[in-house]
C-alpha cells in the first residue's frame, strides 16, 4: 500500500506500469523465506565447517580444511562413503526397475488398482514407523527358541538355522537395509511412471504389434524410448534422496556392524559428539554431491515440460 | 508533559519497590536435567524443606543441555545457586575453573557413605553432594533355577568360569546378555568391561584410563577386554551366541532366566532392571524367584569395587539458602522422600532400608553402604565421541567378532582426537 502511494506521488505508478518492479514483487515472497530458510543456513553451514569445536574448554577457533581432511581419512567416514555408493547403487536400481515393471505390467491385469494401492501403501507409512516393522522382521532369537522374527521364522520353518541378519557384514545386513528403503519407495515410481505409461498413444503400440513386433521389442523400441525422460527424472530424484539416507540405518542398526551412511554420521559428530564443525563439512559435502544431480534433473524436467 | 513522566517515575519505582520485596524473600535456584517422574520426586523431596525453611526453591529443568547452559552461564557471571551436574567429569571441569564451592565445612557430611565423598572430590576438596546412586555391578540369577541344578553363587572369577563350564556341561547356557539399545546399543557390553576394569587393574588406573593419561593400547586395558572375552566369545556362554548378544534388545534379555527350564542362568545388569523383569514376568517374587549377588572379584589387590552412577548436586554460589538446601538433601529425610519415589540407592548412611520397596533393593543398599571403592560409569565420563562413540561400536565389534587390537586401535584413534588436553 505505502509503496503505491510512494510511486504514485512521484512518478505515477510507474515501475509497476513498465512491470520492472511486477514480477520482483510476485517472487519477493519466496525469495525472501528461501533466502532465511535456505541460503542463509547453507552459508553458515559452510562458515561452520572450517570451524572447530565451540566450547571453552577446548574451543579451537578457525581450523581451515581439516574438518574436510576428517571427513576423507576417518575409517568409518569410509565406511559411510562406500555404504551409500551401495545405496545409490542398488537402491536406485531396484525401485526405478520394480516401478518400471509393476507400470508396465499392470496395466494388463484386471486387479490393477488393487495391487498398485497394495505396492504404494507403504509410502504411507513413516520411514521410521517402517524401520521398526522391518526390524521385527529381521528380529533374532536363537536356535530352540520361538522366532519372533518373519524372516528367522521362515529360515527355521525350513529346517534352517537363525540368522543374525542385521550384524551379517558387510553385504547381508547392508542388503537388509537396502531392502527396507526398496519397500518403501518402490510405489513411488510405480506411480509415476504408471502416470506416463498411460499418456502413451496406445496406436502406436497396436501399430508395432501389427508389424509383428514382439511384446519384448515393443518394451525396448517403444515403450522405453517414450518413457526414458520420465524414467530419468525418476531415476535423478531417488539418487538424490537417497544420498540423504538417514533413517533407516538410524533406527536400524545405528551405523553399527559396517551399515554407517553420510547422513548418520553428521547426526552422530552433530547431536551426539557436539563436533558442529565436522557435521557441517560432511552437510557441504553431502550438498555439493547432490548438486550435480540436482542440475541433472532440472535440465531433465525443462526438456520434458518444453517437449509437451 | 510533565504529568507524563512523573507517573511512568511512579510506576517504575512501584515495580522496583515489587522487585526489591521479591528479592527479599529468600529464594534458591536449582538447574537440573531431570523432567518426568524424576522431576516431580524432586519437587516431593524439596517440599518439607520449603515449609520448614520458608526458603522457596526455584527448580529450572534444563534437560539435556545443561553442561551448554551451565558454561553460558558461568560465561555471562549468572549461573544458578546450585545445579545436578551429568557426571563427575562435568562437576571436575567446573572445579577446575573455579566455578565451585568447596563443600567441606558447608555441608554436613559425616552420614554420607565414604566412597561417594572420595568420588566428588577434585585435588582433594569436595565440590558435589552424591544424593543417590544406581549399583551396577550386580549379577541376577534365579535362586530356585540354582538350588535345582545344584549351581552356587561363585565368589571369584574362576569360580565363575567354573561354573560356567558345569552349566554347558549340564546342557545350559550360563549368560542372558542383550546389548542391543537402539541408537545406544553397545553400553551393556561398556559396563562389562568397565566393571572388569575396576576388578583386573585397580581404580587408580581406571581413573587413568577414564581420563587417558593411560592409552587404549595399556596393557591393564587390553587385558580387562580379554576377560571379557573370556565369556562373550565362548559361543556356548552367551544364549544365543554373538548373534543373540548384539541383537536381542537388554531389556528383554534377562527374560530367559525365567523360561522353563531356563535358557540361561545368570544375567549381569544393574539395579534398574529389576523394573523390566517385573514388567515381563509380573508374578516372580523378588528375592525368591530371582536374587543379586555382587559381580565377582577377580584379583585379590583390589577386592569387590562396585561401579554405578549417580546423582550429583554441585553449589555455585555460597549463600545461607545454598547451604540450608544442600544440608537437607544431604539428610536421610531427603534421601529417603527421593529414593522411594524412584527406587535409588540413598547415598546417606542412616537412611532406614525400610523404605525400599523391595529385598533386592535393600540388599543393593547394604552392599553400596559397605562398599570401598566406588567408581562412576566410565563411559560416562569420556567424551560422547569416545564413551558413546567408539567405546560403544567397538565392544559390539569385539564381540561380533573384529580382531581385539583393530577394536582397541579404532578407540585410540578417536580418543587421541577426542580428549582436549
């Protein structure tokens, strides 16, 4: 208001008639909350890092890099490097493929809705909420005694004994927990990817199959070629989420047994240790590996919207 | 004009006036951590007090950021008359700056157990007020389950083992361990080294060991570890084996005591998990159906020490109201209102064991009432990135089955980091 009478008097609504004031005062809002929500934490998260602890009896002061050199030469930050690599890996793998198939092939069963709720229901459920179901799941009790593990139970149904899955390092108790994440996310490129597989014209599919097209080439040469921005997106968005791991492995197994990701450890140096310095450097360096695939996908998103 | 500010001149001298009365009554702060059922046995303990007194007790519940708060406000030159310090090593840090006051000739302490003064003085002079305590180096077991096989309680560490061995002879499991603890998993198998620490190389090297004047690669240290994998690495004296140890939760563990027959005989934890057996097994009578007796000695030179923690009450200020207070809660009134609402272990020689609510606990009391040495959880006492770091993974480690020296290398390298010095 105060600004309109202010321009008014002077130059008769000017800015707001040429619109170079308009669309700053449409984006202002927002600029305003990301710049206090986001950028400035991001820049003080930064200035953090090259800093060592806070307190008095052992404040350090600036320390430079060294934060960073911990953050590359300590054993378990190793660990947690490799683990999410794990974790990008087959995480990403598992739920963009199980998406793309459940997509696919539903949409030839008569139970379609039914069977995609059933997939897409565990979104619904928190990731710790999931966490806890699946570690009764994993649950241990030794031989004799009554499994109240699903999954031990099932081993000793067999004839089999039970097994220690979450302290099995490192692959099986890193699979566990891989597994939970797949479970969860799953129904979320199902979704999606269900959502741009019926925005394909079905005459081009009924047009291959005409020319003797297998079902099999019809997936690799039509459906995969229109699907593959969307595929992409997918893709870049769980990649994304899934370098920010945390919970999971948090109420899992805490990091223990070899399962440490990135995430647990700026919990652990931030909440637990008190080291604000070491979990920011990790927080920059988590930013700066998700940047690059941020980019990716933006640039992706534009190509998709433009092409509609 | 002139009207305008006289009136705020009279308001504001009414304020100060209100300000000065309040003043005038005689008040005390306290910053705590607790919150809860801890809180409000608190305020019951400082209710007689009050009325006696007429002195009004100010509690600030802090939570779990009062060392941050305490430092801030020492900073500032306004910290609170008195506050319960986490641990003796907080209390140590503020000694060492000078922020307390000397307890001695404040306080009467000639009914406080003698162990708990040695444990809250710092070069010789006592700066905190021990008002109870929790007994860790308790093993339970199940007189009934024992008396059937023929089992006695073992009064030294080969008796123990001895023991052990007759009981996997006999088709037993000696142990019910549990270290699992969610995102604290780990400080069950702490306790037991720590314990067997205090028993293989005496307190003063504990105390060193707790402080790092002496390093994870000591031999004393090594040493308690061996021991300790004397039992968890015996897959046939854990129920379970390591799988069961690292992955059934403590609070159940205890459990397999009352199974019939039992799947395991003995179970090492301290007095609180009397509460969890109970909540599990509802009709078990205490001191029949399960029993203490004290985690063994090993070496003759340093007897029976117990291990435990404690709450602890420290003065920054000196003040008649300070003194009034804490040589209340140094009193068996106090200990007693604050013991039995929480089942604790009054530090305070005289407090009548008939407050306790059960045998157990009575028996916990005379033990710590006649102990020599008492040492606080070590693990408490170290920084977080140690005692609830690398102290914690590593003895889940050790016993999943990591090589001793690459677990004890792995602490090295973050207490060498950790400790400021």
């Amino acid at each position: 208001m105060a600004l309109g009478i202010f321009f008014k008097r002077k130059r008769g609504y000017f800015l707001l008639r040429t619109g170079r004031l308009q669309p700053w005062l449409f984006i202002g809002p927002a600029l305003l909350l990301l710049s206090f929500f986001l950028v400035y934490p991001s820049i003080h998260t930064t200035v953090l890092s090259f800093f060592g602890r806070p307190y008095s009896a052992g404040a350090e002061g600036f320390i430079g890099v060294e934060n960073y050199k911990h953050f590359f030469t300590d054993r378990s930050m190793l660990t947690a490097f490799r683990n999410n690599a794990l974790w990008v890996v087959i995480f990403t793998t598992f739920t963009v493929c199980f998406g793309l198939m459940f997509a696919t092939l539903l949409d030839r069963v008569r139970y379609e809705k039914i069977i995609k709720a059933i997939v897409f229901i565990p979104m619904a459920i928190s990731m710790v909420g999931a966490s806890v179901i699946w570690k009764f799941v994993y649950a241990f009790r030794p031989a004799g005694a009554n499994q109240v593990g699903l999954l031990n139970a099932i081993v000793v149904f067999f004839g089999g004994k039970p097994v220690g899955w979450l302290i099995e390092r490192p692959w099986i108790n890193n699979w566990c927990l891989i597994i939970v994440g797949i479970w969860i996310w799953t129904g979320f490129c199902m979704v999606i990817l269900s959502a741009a597989y019926k925005n394909i014209p079905r005459e081009l599919m009924e047009a291959a199959r005409i020319d003797g097209a297998s079902e099999w080439q019809v997936f690799w040469r039509i459906i995969l070629p229109i699907l593959k921005p969307t595929v992409a997106v997918v893709t870049t968005t769980m990649i994304v989420f899934v370098l920010k791991i945390f919970d999971i492995v948090y109420v899992m197994t805490n990091g223990n047994f070899s399962t440490e990701v990135i995430a647990n450890r700026m919990y652990k140096e931030m909440f637990s240790f008190y080291r604000y310095g070491r979990a920011s450097a990790i927080a920059v360096v988590l930013l700066l590996l998700i940047i690059p695939v941020m980019l990716f996908n933006i640039r992706r998103f534009r190509e998709q919207e433009t092409v509609r | 004009m002139l009207r305008k500010i006289l009136a705020m001149a009279a308001v504001l001298s009414l304020v100060g006036a209100v300000g000065i009365l309040g003043f005038a009554q005689k008040q005390v702060v306290i910053a705590v951590v607790w919150s809860g059922a801890e809180l409000e046995a608190f305020e019951k303990t400082l209710i007689p007090f009050e009325e006696d007194t007429g002195i009004d007790v100010v509690i600030e519940s802090v939570g779990r950021d009062l060392p941050a708060v305490l430092v801030t406000r020492l900073a500032v030159g306004n910290p609170p008359d008195l506050a319960a310090m986490p641990n003796p090593g907080q209390m140590k840090e503020f000694a060492n700056q000078g922020a307390l006051v000397a307890l001695e000739g404040i306080v009467d302490l000639s009914e406080s157990s003698k162990a708990f003064i040695d444990l809250a003085k710092v070069d010789d002079r006592v700066y905190g007020l021990f008002i109870s305590a929790d007994l860790k180096s308790l093993v339970w077991y199940s007189p009934k389950a024992f008396a059937a096989k023929g089992y006695e309680v073992p009064t030294s560490w080969p008796a123990m083992i001895e023991l052990c061995n007759k009981i996997v002879a006999d088709g037993g499991t000696p142990w019910a361990l549990g270290m699992e603890s969610g995102a604290a998993s780990g400080w069950v198998g702490t306790d037991w080294v720590e314990d067997i620490m205090l028993r293989t190389a005496g307190p003063d090297l504990y105390d060193k060991w707790v402080s790092y004047e002496i390093s994870w690669r000591h031999p004393a240290v090594k040493k308690a570890w061996e021991y300790f994998g004397q039992i968890v690495q015996q897959p046939n004296y854990i129920y379970g084996g390591a799988p069961g140890a690292l992955m059934i939760f403590f609070g159940d563990s205890p459990n397999a005591l009352f199974t019939d027959p039992p799947e395991a005989y003995m179970h090492r934890q301290a007095t609180f998990i009397q509460s969890f057996i109970l909540n599990a097994n509802p009709d078990l009578v205490p001191g029949e159906d399960y029993d203490i007796f004290p985690f063994p000695p090993i070496s003759p030179i340093f007897g029976n020490p117990l291990l435990g923690a404690g709450d602890l009450i420290s003065a920054f200020n000196d003040t008649a109201e300070t003194r009034a207070l804490l040589n209340y809660l140094a009193s068996a009134e106090a200990q007693g209102i604050w013991c039995k609402a929480l089942g604790k272990l009054a530090v305070n020689k005289t407090v009548d064991p008939s407050i306790y609510p059960d045998p157990i606990t009575v028996k916990a009391a005379e033990m710590l009432a006649n102990a020599e040495v008492f040492r606080f959880d070590g693990s408490d006492l170290m920084p977080a990135a140690v005692g609830a770091g690398t102290f914690w993974s590593g003895v889940l480690d050790f016993v999943s089955g990591i090589p001793l020296d690459t677990v004890l290398a792995s602490i090295e390298a973050s207490a060498i980091d950790a400790y400021t010095k």
